[in-house]
C-alpha cells in the first residue's frame, strides 16, 4: 500500500487537496453535538412523537437508542483512523466495497429498492420480483466497476437527498424562530405569513443563504461562529431547565392560558388543549404519566422514531481530513461519544422536566395536535396556530414580552450552531468525488484564502433553491422528502458494511493502521462495531419502509419512487463518467484503488 500511495497523486486532479486542517478535536465534537440536535431535530422531530406510540417508554427508547448508534460512532471513528480523508463515506466505500464486496453490497440495495418499489408501485407477487431482480442486476454491475457503489451510496445521501433538506431546514426556522418571535412581538401577519407558501419559501432562502455564508467562511471561521452558538444554547437550555426546574405544573398551566390569551386570544388554551387530542381524529391520545421505563413493544416501535434525530454523531466524517489528530482513534470516538451521550443526558432531563411542569399528557397532546395538522392527517387546527415550542412555552412562565423574545433569539443559537451541517458534509462528499475525477475537476477546486471548495458549494446550494421552491409552491412535492432520513441512512449501512469487511478485504491497509490493536474477544472492534450496525440500520430501514406508522416506504409510494429516481441518477452520473474518463485514458478503477494525500 506504501508504493501505491507514493504513485497516487499522478491519478488524482493535483498532487494534495489543498484543503486545510482548521479543526480542533474540540471543534468535531461540537459539530457532532450539534448534528444530533437536541432543540432542532430532537424537540420537534423525535421528542414529539411519543403520543403516536402511547405505550411505549420514552426513556427507554431514547437510551436503547442511543447504546445502538454507539456502535455506529465506534465504526465511523475506526474508519476515519484508517483513512482521515474529506469525504468519508464515500472515500471509504469506494476504497473498501470493491470486487465481490461492491458487487453484493451493490445488489442487496438495488434489490432491495426494486422490491420496495414493485411493492409500492405495482403491487402483487409478479412486480416487486421482477424489479427486484432489475435492481439487483443494476446494483451489483454499478458495484462491480470499481468505486461504483460508494459513489451511488454517497452521491445519493450526502448530495441529491441533502438538497431536500434545505425546505426541511427552513421549516424548523420557521416554527422554531420566525413564527415564535413575530406572535411575541405582536405581529400576527407575520405568523400568517410564514405558514403560506411564500413564508415557507422565504424561510428556506434564508437558511439557504445563512448557511452559504457560513460554509464560505471555512473551517476555522466556520468554528468560530460554531463555538459561539454551542455556548449561548448551552445558556439558554440552563435557564430552560431552571424554569421547568423551580414551577410546578398548575404554575405552567396559568402561565400558558394567561399567554395564549393575550397573544391569540385564546381562552383556556391548555384544557382545550388536551380535550383536542382525545377527539383527534387521526390519533386520539387519551394521556397518561411518563412511563420511565418499560421494554415492551410499544417502546420498540419509538426507536425507529428516535433515530430520526439520534443517528447522525458522524455527520461530521466527510470533514475529518481537515481535523487536527484525526488518526488518533480515541480522541475521534471521544468527539462522537460526547455528541451522543450529553445530547443524550440533556434529553433525558428535558423529559422528566417537561413530564414534571408542562404535563407529560398537556406536552404529548399539543404536539400531535400540531404534527397532525401539519401534515394532513386532520383538518382541525391546534388550539393555538403556532407550534408549542417547548423553550418557547417555559419562557412563558416569565411575564415579559422581553424576557420571552431573548429566550427565542438565545435558543436560536442551536438552529445557527445545526445549519451549517446543511451544506459543510456534502460540499466534501462532492469534492472527494471530483478529486478522484468523477465529478468535474472545477468541483475540486479551493479557494486560496480561506481553502473553501466554492464550486462543490454551489452544486448543492443551486439545486437546494430549485428543490426549495417546489417545496413551497408544489403541493405534491414535500411529500417526496419524507424518505431524506432513509436515504441518509441507507448510506450508514454502505459504510458499516465497509467497517466490517475492512480487516478482511483490506488487510494490508488495516494492519498498518492504529486500530489494528483494537479487538474484542480476538475479533477486530470495527468489525464488532460494523456488523452491530449493519443489524441495527437494516432493522431500522425494514420498520421505515414497512410500517406506515413512521409516514414513509409504504405510506408513502411517491416517496419511493422518487428515492429510486435519485438512486438511478446516480448511476447514470457515475456510468456516465466512467466511460468518458476511460476514453481520456483515465483509469477510476485505479484511482479507486489508491488514498488521495490531505
């Protein structure tokens, strides 16, 4: 492998990357603590939710959650000592998943989609064989030319399906930050204007915008906004639970219908709110106390829910060839761990505080209140017309307009810490790929001042704004983006699958590399680690694509079928380079066989 690499720059666009190294281990922990987001994804996205499973232990849940994308962390950070290289998952996947590994990888997932796909689109017996076995053939050819399958994989997760992300991004904004602050400041046609399309529409170009601007910054500049936001959350999530810490529920109570009152006219807003639920017509949640813990099966479906926020410590391993000591395997996992075990502790204690002074049945019945509407499944608005956001109801128990707003613009610091991971990962994933000259070679180039990848950034930013727009203005579409968590973790499972194989496939290359001592009962830890998370990513996918509890797979056909589009421009995108670099006498199967230098 020492040769190879010597020889490797001659096959790669220039001899390094070019890219820098302005991240601490401090830095990548940060970024992974934001990306498992306990107010942006956590709050909304997974903590929500418990009422859709109302036997099921929301304590329970988060921690067998937890314990499984552990193992997760673990083989991400083997990975990145064995290769700390920009773009990550897809370095790794097109460097490990090749000959018999790509080809089987490749066609249980395209399998895998076909089957789906006959399933959701043509139903019977005969429809999901036949596209099955299609995508089995496409997915095992696409993995047998070397550094197929990591591209389609990657490309497919970290570039077109983040792109339908930024509508996703803009909605958060909305409900968590706009909405929020214009019903405090008194200005109700802002409230009524962000829930329109053209609200919803301009939300999205603002965080589009932010986050272009904060990813041009660069590494370092970019942790310094990072630090900044990660402190001021912080604060802000103190005096969040020192509020719900010092008030008793009856306190809560009269805060919320004295607020509701005087800024929606609202009377009685936290019975009505709770009656609501119980006649909602699509889940009628009756309430009960916490239930701590229970590992019954109710609690089991949660899990899936809660990986919706929970699975993304390693959101940051595209960026790792730009992170001090990133060979330092320990230090990397103490990064990951952090982002999962404190997001986790800090989620823990919001539950039990927000079961002790909102009510465990008030905080379940105003959510899916909320989410039911939100999303379609009942016509009857909530009670108030914006979403309970929860910093935005302990800041209630202050009267004062003041102090409120601050709560709202300090709690922004989470949003501002998160959006970033909008754009940062995929711009590297992007990079990687032109580096090795898959993607046009502009894609890979930097800026001299600050070593951004500007044209990578605008490859995401572009279609971001297109999909952003049909997001808005498109009715049909948002439902499409229910499958961006499925993809992303589809991707995972690509990459665990490498984890495992690793030792095996690629024994030179991980003997030399400063995990080779890491064993558990004599069997490599990545390997432990991988084939843990390959068991608990396919049981994951299974549950998404077959319960319709989770809103997508077979809930959702439209959403299928336009996952099997993404997939399938991928391959056209990658069959398509491989022919044209072969003709400029251009070997990917050769470049996909050697490490780029940082």
């Amino acid at each position: 492998m020492a040769s190879q690499t010597q020889s490797a720059p001659s096959l790669f666009v220039r001899n390094a990357t070019g890219l820098v190294k302005g991240w601490s281990g401090f830095d990548a922990f940060v970024y992974s603590f934001m990306s498992v987001n306990l107010v942006t994804l956590g709050m909304f996205y997974s903590l929500a939710v418990f009422a859709f499973v109302p036997d099921g232990s929301a304590v329970a849940s988060i921690l067998i959650s937890a314990v499984a994308v552990t193992f997760l962390a673990i083989a991400y950070a083997g990975l990145i000592a064995v290769m700390p290289r920009a773009g990550g998952d897809y370095v790794w996947q097109s460097r490990v998943l090749d000959g018999v590994p790509g080809v089987i990888t490749g066609a249980v997932v395209g399998g895998v989609i076909g089957v789906v796909l006959g399933m959701v689109t043509v139903g019977g017996s005969a429809g999901p064989v036949v596209l099955g076995l299609v995508g089995l053939v496409v997915g095992g050819a696409v993995g047998y030319l070397h550094g197929g399958i990591g591209f389609v994989l990657a490309a497919t997760g970290w570039w077109f399906i983040l792109a339908q992300w930024a509508p996703i991004y803009g909605s958060i904004l909305k409900i968590e930050f706009l909405q929020p602050l214009a019903a405090l400041a008194g200005w109700s046609g802002g409230v009524d204007f962000f829930n329109s399309a053209n609200g919803g529409f301009a939300a999205s170009l603002i965080v589009i915008a932010l986050t272009t601007i904060l990813v041009s910054l660069g590494m370092a500049g970019y942790a310094r906004v990072q630090r900044w936001s990660f402190w001021f959350g912080l604060a802000g999530l103190a005096v969040m639970f020192v509020l719900l810490l010092v008030f008793s529920q009856s306190d809560f109570q009269n805060a919320f219908d004295q607020a509701s009152s005087s800024l929606f006219g609202v009377s009685g807003a936290y019975a009505q709110t709770v009656s609501q639920a119980a006649s909602n017509s699509a889940v009628g949640y009756t309430g009960g106390d916490l239930n701590p813990l229970s590992f019954g099966g109710g609690t089991w479906l949660l899990v899936p829910f809660m990986m919706f926020w929970i699975l993304y410590p390693n959101w940051g391993s595209t960026l790792y060839g730009e992170v001090r000591g990133a060979g330092d395997f320990r230090k990397v996992l103490r990064g990951m761990l952090g982002g999962i075990w404190v997001t986790t502790v800090l989620a823990l204690v919001f539950v039990f505080l927000a079961a002790k002074t909102f009510g465990w049945t008030f905080f379940n019945a105003a959510n899916v209140n909320y989410i039911d509407y939100a999303y379609g499944y009942t016509q009857t608005a909530p009670v108030i017309p914006i979403w309970t956001y929860p910093p935005l109801l302990a800041s209630f128990l202050i009267n004062s307009r003041i102090f409120q707003m601050i709560m709202v613009v300090v709690f922004g610091g989470w949003f501002l810490g998160w959006s970033g991971t909008l754009f940062l990962s995929s711009t590297r994933m992007i990079f990687a790929a032109a580096f090795d000259r898959v993607l046009p070679e502009a894609a890979a180039r930097v800026s001299d001042r600050r070593a951004v990848p500007m044209y990578a950034l605008a490859l995401i930013m572009v279609p971001s704004v297109v999909v952003a727009w049909l997001y808005a203005y498109q009715s049909g579409f948002y439902p499409l983006t229910l499958d961006a968590s499925l993809v992303i973790a589809v991707t995972f499972f690509g990459t665990a699958v490498a984890a495992t194989i690793l030792p095996y496939w690629k024994k030179d290359l991980y003997a030399k590399s400063p995990i080779a001592r890491q064993k558990v009962l004599g069997v490599p830890l990545i390997s432990v680690a991988g084939a843990v998370t390959v068991v608990v990513l396919g049981w994951t996918i299974y549950e998404w694509l077959s319960n319709s509890l989770y809103g997508i797979g077979v809930g959702n056909a439209l959403s299928i079928e336009y996952l099997a589009v993404l997939y399938g421009l991928a391959v056209v995108v990658y069959v398509a380079a491989y022919l044209y670099r072969r003709r400029q006498g251009v070997d990917l199967g050769k470049i996909h066989q050697e490490i780029p230098s940082e």
